[in-house]
C-alpha cells in the first residue's frame, strides 16, 4: 500500500488541454513536494509545499496543499510536449522520521 | 555547476558478482540517500545517510550495504547481487533543511541475470 495515492497513474492529452493530478494521503504531512521526472534522468524538483491551503505557480503549473496537510494537487494548464513526463508527489512526516516517502506517480503524454 | 554524480549509469552483471555502485555530490550537502525505482511502485528509500559515519536502514535494506565515509560520497554495495535487485537506482543528497528538497543523481539502470 502506497502512502501517497497519486492519480491518475496515466495521463495522455492533447497539447492545449488541462489537467490535474493528484496525490492523497491518510497522513499529515510537514511538507509535500512535486517532482517531474523524464525518461533517463533523475526526479527535478518543481516545488515545495509546507502550509495547509498554500497555493504555488511556477508558469503554467499551479500547486496546492490541502488544508490538513493530507493532500496535494498539480494542475497544468494549456498542457505543452515538453510537459510529458513522470510527475512525483513526495513528503515528510513526523511519523515517518527522516524519510521522505514518494507516490507510484503520474505518467502525462501531451501529444502535439 | 552543483550535482550529484553517479557512477556506472548501466550495468549487466550475474547472481553473486559483488559490485559498487559510487554516488558523489559537490553541494557539501549534509543528507545521502539511496532509492530504487521499480514500475508502479515509485521510489523506495534503500539507505539513507544524515551524516559522515551515520547511516540507517530505509523502506528496502535487505541485500544492500553503504558506507559515508566522506561527506561527498555514499557508494551502495550488493555483496551478492540476486535478480530480483534487477532496478533503476537514484543517488540524492539534500541540505538537512527540514523540507528534505532533494536533489538526484542520473541513475544507474542494473540489471542481474
């Protein structure tokens, strides 16, 4: 069982479309991170979420945690090709020591 | 240019062969860590290291080994590599803020026949 739920696990649109992904947790986290990731090379991080509600734009992309620190949500709009990658939801906890713990991911595939 | 640097990317070995993966970093980060990447499974931690002499076991440590010898390095050990070791391994380091940004490595594609 993954802590972190991401959905949905494949995504694949055309160039121009919206969309969402999520990731969902029964824990509370101290802190959420988004991850993109293409193929043959290593996770980049996006951003960083630390306050319950904090909202987060870099571009086109616009991130959100929840209020109780359990959720976490990416969305992209007018989605481009060189958005297609595997995007990753990652965060800390207190109950989880000094680990950080990822989500299985999303796979997004813009086509143009 | 800051980075983390990992060392081979590919690597086809056979059950038992003892093999060294290097992993360095130049950011003088203080925390090391070790996952692997397996398809719907996302990143597991394997070891993770908070400073020079201190390592601890993460998700999955059955079968690997590491030392933190040097700030800058964290190499990962399989003293006998098995198939089911076959996986995409990331290094990352992160300075020890609190929001445990980290920052990986290439990734060394293994596989063990």
């Amino acid at each position: 069982t993954q802590l972190l739920e991401q959905s949905p696990q494949f995504l694949s649109i055309q160039e121009g479309e919206n969309l969402t992904v999520y990731c969902n947790s029964s824990s509370v986290f101290s802190s959420l991170q988004w991850y993109r990731q293409e193929p043959g090379e290593g996770p980049v991080l996006l951003v960083t979420v630390v306050t319950g509600g904090e909202v987060k734009k870099l571009k086109r992309l616009t991130f959100q945690f929840g209020d109780a620190r359990k959720d976490s949500s990416l969305h992209i709009t007018a989605a481009q090709p060189g958005d297609t990658g595997l995007y990753l939801c990652a965060g800390g906890a207190m109950e989880y020591g000094n680990k950080l713990v990822f989500g299985a991911g999303t796979i997004l595939r813009v086509k143009s | 240019e800051a980075q983390v640097t990992q060392n081979p990317r590919y690597l086809i070995t056979v059950t038992g062969k003892k093999l060294t993966v290097t992993c360095s970093q130049n950011m003088n980060h203080e925390y090391m860590s070790w996952y692997r990447q397996d398809p719907g499974l996302g990143l597991r931690q394997i070891y993770y290291s908070m400073n020079v002499e201190v390592t601890d076991k993460g998700d999955v440590p059955e079968g690997y080994k590491v030392s933190r010898k040097e700030k800058r390095n964290f190499p990962l050990i399989l003293e006998s590599p098995s198939p089911n070791q076959t996986s995409l391994y990331f290094c990352a380091s992160s300075q020890f803020t609190g929001a445990w940004e980290q920052f990986f490595g290439p990734g060394t594609r293994l596989t063990v026949l």
